[in-house]
C-alpha cells in the first residue's frame, strides 16, 4: 500500500509542503518506530536548514504537492495584477485568513496574499505584523517561481516586482 503512494514523488524531486514552502526530496527510507516499519520521505528545506520526514503513505493527506505547473504558475502572476481586496474586518480576523492562505500551499491563495498586502512607495507604511505576512507569502511565491522556472530566487523575485510595480502603473 505504501509503495504504491510513492511513486508519485521520486529522490531529488522538488515539492511544496504546505506549512513550509518548496523542499527537495532526498530519500525515501524506513524507519521503525513503535514497532511499526513506516517508508518516509526525507525532505529538505535547504533555505530553512531544516529536514523533515513525511510517511509516504499521509504525504497526500498532509497537502504535500508536486511544484504548480507553468499554467497555474502564469494565473497566480495574473492574480498580482488585479485589484488589491482588503476587506473591511478587523486585523486580526483578516491576519488569520492571511496566515490560513500561505499555509494552504495553494500558489494562487499565497498570489492573493501578495497582492493584498503589497504597498507601492506612494501608500502608507505596513504595520509590523503586516509585513511578516507579506514577506512569508512573498517567499513563499518566488520559491516556487523559481523551483518552476529553474531560475535563481533573486531572478524570481525580481519578476515578481516588475508584476506588482506594472500593476501600479
């Protein structure tokens, strides 16, 4: 049962982790534990300095997903030209839909978050909080733009600035 689950993901293939962004599998091994043998990916955050491992068999069910394809990767670029929509709650309810986004792994959600709490150099200052939540969705994004289009994070980055900084103009 098992092995069959695996098979979606191989050694050396990147992918998305919801709570943590883009990794890289480095293995598949067993492990026992409890007296239980379990297969597990060995997956490294190599920006974090952080190792995880996922049971092959709950990787599916944790969200763990293959890197978005370039269509999907084209819609949440698109996603940054629209219209920021902040809605009138309060912060606090609004930080934790926010949060709820990036940790979704759902690349268009962490595109709406960007393009929601970007500020051009003509509106006010973001609150602290404000700018964590950016930041996290914004590294999160270029991440993945960049396992995508096998670029380097600052040529990702710098993509999606020429996005936001078109929508502005």
């Amino acid at each position: 049962m098992a092995k069959s689950k695996s098979s979606e993901f191989r050694p050396n293939d990147y992918i998305v982790y919801p709570a943590h962004g883009v990794g890289q599998i480095l293995r598949i091994e067993e492990q026992e534990v409890a007296g239980m043998t379990l297969e597990l990916f060995v997956i490294s955050f190599e920006k974090d300095k952080m190792t995880l491992r996922v049971p092959t068999n709950k990787a599916n069910s944790v969200g763990m997903r293959s890197l978005a394809s370039p269509d999907i990767m084209d819609k949440a670029l698109e996603t940054l030209k629209g219209r920021a929509r902040v809605k009138k709650a309060m912060w606090s309810r609004r930080a934790q839909e926010y949060e709820q986004k990036i940790n979704s792994g759902d690349l268009i959600a962490i595109a709406e978050v960007v393009r929601d709490l970007h500020r051009g150099d003509d509106q006010r200052e973001q609150s602290y909080s404000e700018r964590q939540l950016y930041e996290a969705a914004l590294e999160r994004l270029t991440r993945e733009l960049a396992a995508v289009n096998g670029v380097d994070e600052g040529a990702a980055a710098a993509r999606v600035d020429e996005v936001l900084v078109s929508r502005a103009a």
